[in-house]
C-alpha cells in the first residue's frame, strides 16, 4: 500500500513540478522578450551625418511628468567621464524627437570649457515603484563653438552647481 501511495504521489508530483518550472522559464522568456519588444517599437532611431557632430534621433523617449527651468550663467569644464553622455538638441523628455549628438566630432576634451545659461530640472515617473526621480540637465555651448547649443545631463559637468530638486 505504501509502494503504491509512494508510487502514485511521484507520478503526479513530478510532472506537475517539471510543467511548473518549465511553464515558469516560458513565461519568464516570453516577458522578456515582450519587454524587448515595447522597447525597440517605443524608440526608433534614425541616423544623420553632418559636419559638425553625429545625431541621431530618437523618437518616443519616456516623457518627463514635468520640466521647470531655471536662468543659469556660469562657465565650467567637462567631467573626465564626459563621453560616457549624450548632448541633446531638447531635454530629453519634452519632445517625440530629439536629436542625439555624440562627442566624437566636436574637438573638445575635459579642459574645454563650456557656458551654461539654463538648467532644466526633469521630473520622470519610475514605473516600477512610481516613485519620481528629477534629472537636472544644462543648457551649454561649448567654448570653441559659438552659437551652437546642447543640453547636456549634469554628469557631463565637472561640478554640482546646486543641490538637488526634491518634492
């Protein structure tokens, strides 16, 4: 009778773990991909050459709850790291295209310095905790070239110019 109770219990026990994790790593690479998926369609990109710098343009970028600007006149140099970030045409956020910019064409280094006139402070809800988080991104224009502006995240600058914007 144990051998039997035994017997029926590990035919129907392990099948149903084995469907269990296996329907588990199903839905979990079926998420995935999903998530990949709303991704790649909610950003299309788009890639132009000019002279100046390389853009490339990003359409659908999550979009910012709010934006409050602020004046801004200081002179400053770019961080060490400052390649590691992108210059944006519009703080990212505010528009359904922005243009992208890279650093490889611009002919600056950590020594440049750069003239900001704005600061832009981005409020952006977390969908995972809807928690906000605030970016704060420069308007700047770069030493060697006159006229032409960027707004750039605050990682690219050398300094902290203000303390942060909570709620």
């Amino acid at each position: 009778m144990k051998k039997a109770l035994t017997t029926g219990l590990l035919l129907f026990i392990l099948p149903l773990g084995l469907f269990g994790c296996s329907n588990q790593s199903n839905n979990s690479s079926s998420e995935s991909s999903s998530s990949t998926k709303t991704e790649q369609s909610s950003s299309t990109t788009s890639s132009t050459t000019n002279s100046a710098s390389t853009s490339t343009t990003i359409t659908h970028a999550k979009r910012a709850v709010k934006v409050r600007y602020e004046k801004g006149n200081f002179t400053t140099t770019l961080d060490r790291e400052y390649r590691e970030e992108y210059l944006y045409q519009n703080v990212p956020g505010t528009v359904d295209s922005n243009k992208v910019y890279s650093w490889d064409n611009l002919n600056v280094s950590e020594n440049t310095k750069v003239h900001v006139n704005q600061k832009a402070i981005a409020t952006f809800k977390d969908d995972d905790d809807n928690e906000y988080d605030h970016e704060d991104f420069y308007r700047i224009t770069l030493g060697n070239q006159s006229g032409k502006q960027y707004w750039v995240g605050d990682d690219v600058l050398q300094n902290d110019h203000e303390n942060d914007y909570n709620d």
